[in-house]
C-alpha cells in the first residue's frame, strides 16, 4: 500500500490516477490513496492538458518507487495532539441566517471545530525515526489570494519543523476541512502573510512535538 499526501488543491484526475497506479504495481504495490492538503496556492488540476501535469504525475510515480526500494521493518504507534489554530467559519446568527466569518483574529468561539489531530509515529526496529504522519482539518489558506506563488501554506511549515526536529520525513493528511478555516484567514503579504503562515505552522509543530515524544 503507498500512501501519497501532495501539496496541491486537489489530486490529479481519474486518468492521472490510473497510470499512477498501474505503474505502482509493477513495483508490486497493489494499493495507491492519494489524498491533497488542498493547499489553495497551488496549480489547478483540473486541466488534464496543462503542461504541468505529466511533470507531476511522473513525479508521484519515482516517490511510489523510491519508497518501494527504500522499505524496511518498521514499528508504528499512534498518538493524538490539540491543535488550536482553526474556526468554523460558518456562524449561524439568533435568527437563523448564516454569517460567513472568513477570519477570526479575536479567536471568538465558533463550533463545530475539531481541534484534535491524530498522529502516526514510524520509526525503525531500533528506535530511528522514518516518519511522522499528522492528520489535521484546516483549509491552508492562511496567505490569501495576493500571494501569487507557489506554497504549502501552514501545513509545509509545521512538516519543515517537525522534521528539522524529530527526524525522518513528515507528511500532511488533510481532514473533513469543509468550513474549518484558520483564525488568520486570508492574511495579504504586505500585512504579514508570510510570517502568519510561519506562525501557525509553528503552533502546530509546537503541538504535534510533545505528543511525538510520548508515542509508544
């Protein structure tokens, strides 16, 4: 089974998917999920002839077969952190009308939220670490629309940091992020999009690190 997270909006089309697949089980993987952070910095992958496509289907293919030659026996445990960055942005009023709250910097309650991430631990027979696995929902929109290049958003921070700091690779898994947005939603670069984007990134690594640690 190959697991494939992508810093993109979506994954690619059912076509895309096919020969990935195909191609996976030449390496005698039978099972390949894909999923997205959904990061909305990416490029669309909807257009099945855009240039870029091929590139990152080709792309996913080496990552399935790299892993292929790079497996080994492995433990895994199981943990779970909170992780508060995130809101509903949906508030229903007293009359029932609903009112769109993008951004909530005063962090005014709203539910429902789940602030509960769960956390795989993968580490060699003797204790190395190979991998943290997070699973979080929270649209990765913390830089809006005035940024016109490509990014991971807050979810590329916190991997950076937790792999900087516990080792091995670490990898995004999106959850149910339909109306969860962070409180810094939509931050314009020129009123620190970046240094937000670093910031909640960082209060997740801070979350995910501890609990890391306790994993059994």
């Amino acid at each position: 089974v190959a697991l494939v997270t992508m810093d993109l909006g979506r994954i690619p089309l059912a076509a895309s998917c096919e020969r990935i697949r195909a191609r996976a089980k030449d390496e005698g993987v039978d099972y390949v999920f894909m999923t997205a952070t959904h990061t909305h910095h990416a490029p669309t992958m909807e257009a099945e002839n855009a240039p870029y496509i091929k590139n990152i289907e080709t792309a996913i293919g080496n990552t399935i077969e790299d892993a292929v030659k790079k497996m080994q026996p492995a433990r895994i445990g199981v943990g779970r952190a909170e992780i508060d960055v995130a809101h509903n942005r949906r508030k229903i009023l007293d009359d029932g009308r609903c009112l769109m709250m993008w951004r909530n910097e005063k962090k005014l309650p709203t539910e429902p939220v789940d602030k509960e991430a769960g956390i795989v631990k993968i580490t060699s027979t003797d204790g190395a670490p190979l991998a943290t696995m997070v699973f979080f929902a929270c649209h990765p929109v913390v830089m809006g629309p005035s940024n016109c290049q490509y990014s991971a958003d807050y979810p590329g921070e916190m991997a950076r940091i937790v792999k900087e700091q516990a080792g091995g690779e670490c990898l995004f898994f999106q959850g149910a992020c339909g109306n969860i947005n962070p409180y810094l939603d939509k931050t314009p670069l020129d009123k620190g999009g970046v240094e937000s984007m670093r910031s909640v990134g960082r209060a997740c690594a801070e979350a995910v690190l501890p609990a890391l640690s306790r994993i059994e």
